[in-house]
C-alpha cells in the first residue's frame, strides 16, 4: 500500500469518514515501519497512537431542527384564512418568505400568523443557536373562489 493511500485512510478517519480505527492504526504502524526498518519503534508509536485514539472523541454532528409545520396545510382556502407556522424544535426560531425565494435567518420572523388573500407559497425554515437549519418548509395557497360573486 502507498504512503498516499495511508495519508488518505488517516484523512478519512480524522474527518469522520472512516469507521475502523484499527485499520487506521495499523496502516500508520506499516507507515512508521517503512520509514524507520524497526517494529520497536513502530510498535511503540502504535501504542501511543492507540492511547490518544482512547480519549479522541470526534465532535458529535449537530441535531437538525425540526422542520416548521403549517396550519392549515397548503391548498385552496378562504381569503383572509391565517396560517400559523409551528415547529415542535423547543427555542427555534421561525423565519419565511412568500416571494418564492429560499428562507434563511436573513428572511422575515414569524411573529403572528399569515393572512392568505391572494395565491402565494409560504416557505419556511426553523433556526436555533447550536443545531442545523431545518429542512424548508413549502406551502402553497390557492383562494377559493367567491360563490357570491355575481350574484344579485
């Protein structure tokens, strides 16, 4: 095996892309002992390596929160109907747009619920300090026709 592919599996397990420690650990034995001709240096290096494996704990990847709901759910309503935006993430905030464009921490804060009047998507995201962004929430609205339209 090459010193760039022993690189690359060192890489990788550093980087979370590797699940086999050992494996890692042996290819840097192999590594030291190619460099050095001795197994006694090599087997010493693998001893410390193991011993600093034991207190490395890679960082835990952050929890997603959850993505914002809508109520009513997205279809044809009456005008005037409000929506409210929820997300069951405990402290996230909510933000959204109605122009189409993706949300982000940028966009506008839910704060009150949102007047349907006119055909319009809602697209929502849900945001907390600590966790990634949830999933984008799209909702789309359609005003029901007037029934008493035309009528005298």
């Amino acid at each position: 095996m090459s010193k760039l592919t022993q690189l690359k599996r060192i890489v990788a397990y550093k980087t979370g892309e590797a699940s086999n420690a050992k494996s890692v650990l042996g290819a840097l034995k192999e590594l030291v002992y190619e460099e050095t001709g001795t197994a006694s240096t090599a087997n010493c290096i693998e001893g410390a390596l193991k011993e600093l494996a034991d207190y490395y704990e890679p960082e835990p990847e952050p929890e997603q929160v959850e993505t914002p709901t809508a109520t009513p759910a997205a279809g044809e309503v009456e005008s005037g109907t409000e929506v409210e935006l929820a997300t069951t993430t405990d402290g996230a905030d909510i933000y959204y747009t109605t122009d189409g464009t993706t949300p982000s921490s940028a966009s506008t804060k839910y704060t009150a619920k949102i007047a349907i009047t006119e055909a319009v998507t809602i697209k929502a995201i849900a945001v907390k300090e600590g966790m990634t962004d949830s999933e984008v929430l799209s909702a789309a609205y359609t005003v029901a026709a007037d029934d008493n339209e035309g009528d005298d």
